[in-house]
C-alpha cells in the first residue's frame, strides 16, 4: 500500500489535474473533436490511475487518450458512468484522498480488460511490477471524435498542465510509452525526467512485434542499484516532506 504521504501527494496532484478542462485546452477554437454522442462523458479528464501498491520509483505508462469517441458508440456503460462519477467527484472542492482511491480502482479495474494488455502485461513483469503496482496516464486526458489525435495545441497544454506535474508526482523509475504515436508526441511536448522505454504498438495489440520485444528485453535488463534507487527515493521522500 502507497503511504499516507504518498497518497495525499498523489491525490493532491490529480485532484489538482483534474480540474484542467477540456473547454480551457482547447481555447478559443471550436471544439470540433467533440464526439457525436455522451458528450459528459467527453468532458470527463480520464487522466489515468495509481495502482494501489504504487511506489516512489515504479512504473508509469503513458498512452494518447482514452477511447470510446467513434460514431457507434453512443450508450454508456455502467462502468463508465461509475468511473465518470468518481472522477467528477475528485474534481470537486470537497474531494479527499478516499476519492482518489475509488477513483484509482474503478479506473485500473477497466484498464485491466483493454486491448493492449497483451503489451502491457510482459512490459510490467520485465519491471518487476504488476498493474496494482503501476501507474497509467493519457497525455490528453479527453475523449476526442473517431478516437483521432487530439489537435496539437491542445495536446501541448494538456503536457504541460496535466502530464508533467503527474509524473513530478510519481517520480517512476520506469516510463514506458505506448506506441510509436505517444512517442512522438512526448518527444515534442514532454520534458521528460529520464529516458523513456517506447514499445511499438500493432495493429489491434493483439502479438508482441520484434522490435517490442526487444525493448521489453531492455526494460528486464535495466536494474538500477541499490545504491542509486535509494539515491532516488530519498529524493523523493523529502521533496513530500517539504510540500
């Protein structure tokens, strides 16, 4: 389980994430990536989650943003609406660090039934962790038209408002982007505090292509001493002690 500390950090931060709409990213322009239907739901930030046993120096995923804005779909879910409540009610200003845990296991309990799985599942046991020890954040937290890109001045705000302050938080040791597309996109707008692991994505993430599997070999190498995660943890704990 994450400290007391820790999660009122890490609640603080999303919370504070959270309440970075979809109107103010996208400015002035009109929000044409608006999906045809559940428009709530579209004005709903799925930032991401923290596994219930995350830990200063673990792992972070980061992908482009969530799905469910095609054309077809056009009824909710209760599973939807449930983790749409619970991310509403974090944005609120009588939230608290409860909110932030219902939050986290709705959101993980649905991240655990997505396509990539099949990516995700080998690249966390490389590391050593598992997705109640993992962190997951979109980019861009909202649902976009056709699940297409979000526009990109909208996308850098949503780095720099939402993303980096998240991973300031987390502190990982490992971060891990999904697909070549994410990849491109933090190149552009993150500054990233260490040097990412991309994994290449296929079509429907349904095999591990070559060149995941390499990186995913990498990912399984990579084992940092004691001496230096203890380094980085010690960094980390003060950083929260001073907040």
């Amino acid at each position: 389980m994450c400290s007391d500390k820790l999660q009122f950090s890490l609640y603080d931060a999303f919370a504070r994430a959270s309440r970075v709409s979809r109107a103010f990213l996208y400015g002035l322009d009109a929000d044409r990536q608006l999906p045809l239907h559940l428009p709530d739901l579209a004005r709903t930030p799925y930032l991401g989650f923290t596994g219930k046993n995350y830990q200063l120096g673990g792992v972070c995923l980061i992908g482009i943003n969530p799905g469910g804005g095609g054309d077809a779909y056009s009824e909710e879910t209760l599973a939807d609406r449930q983790l749409a409540d619970s991310i509403d009610i974090l944005r609120g200003n009588d939230s608290n660090p409860a909110h932030f845990e219902a939050m986290n296991d709705r959101f993980e309990a649905q991240f655990r039934q997505i396509p990539f799985k099949t990516i995700v599942n080998p690249v966390l046991e490389a590391a050593d962790s598992d997705v109640s020890s993992c962190a997951y954040l979109n980019m861009f937290p909202y649902r976009t038209r056709g699940d297409k890109m979000p526009h990109s001045k909208a996308l850098a705000k949503s780095c720099e408002l939402i993303v980096e302050p998240l991973l300031k938080a987390l502190r990982p040791r490992y971060i891990v982007i999904l697909g070549y597309k994410a990849r491109n996109t933090a190149e552009k707008n993150l500054s990233l505090p260490i040097k990412p692991y991309v994994i290449k994505r296929t079509i429907g993430d349904r095999v591990i292509c070559p060149e995941a599997a390499a990186v995913i070999k990498e990912i399984a190498a990579d084992k940092m001493s004691r001496v230096d995660r203890a380094k980085w943890l010690r960094i980390d704990t003060d950083q929260i002690k001073a907040s």
